[in-house]
C-alpha cells in the first residue's frame, strides 16, 4: 500500500498503465495467431499480408517498450519459417 501521496499517484499511474499495455499486447498475439490460422487453411497470398500485419504490429510493441526486440526478432523469424515452409 502506497504510504505518500506521490506513491499513490503512482500507483493509480501504473495500473492505468498496465491497462493499457495488456490491450495492446493482447492485439499483437490476435494479429500472430491470425497468421497461423490462415497459414494452416494453405492460403499463401492471405498469410503473406496477415504476416505483414502482424509484423507491424510486433514492431510497435518493441517501439514502445512493451515486448523484448529479440522476442520480437523471434516471434517474426518463426512466422516467417511457418510462411516460407508453405511454397
């Protein structure tokens, strides 16, 4: 529990904060498993902008500090893998 008044303000901060991280940490994974569900259904041309999309997206999470640059080096590496692996 928050003992001072900037403590508590901080605190308030925080969870508006993670909040706000978790939604678009939570859109990034919908865009990845995206990809993997068109990758399954066979459907290169679909996968190839879902993979852009989800790209993008990973990006922006690194941009703002919320995922790691090499597990977003990782999560592209193995989608694209799974996208190459279907010509």
């Amino acid at each position: 529990m928050a003992n001072t008044k900037q403590a508590a303000k901080r605190a308030r901060q925080a969870e508006k904060h993670r909040v706000g991280n978790k939604w678009q940490v939570s859109r990034m994974n919908t865009h990845i498993k995206r990809v993997i569900a068109v990758i399954e259904e066979k459907k290169k041309p679909e996968a190839q902008t879902e993979y852009k999309q989800a790209a993008s997206a990973i990006d922006r999470m690194v941009n703002k500090g919320l995922v790691h640059k090499n597990k977003a080096a990782r999560l592209k590496s193995r989608l694209n893998k799974r996208l190459a692996a279907l010509a």
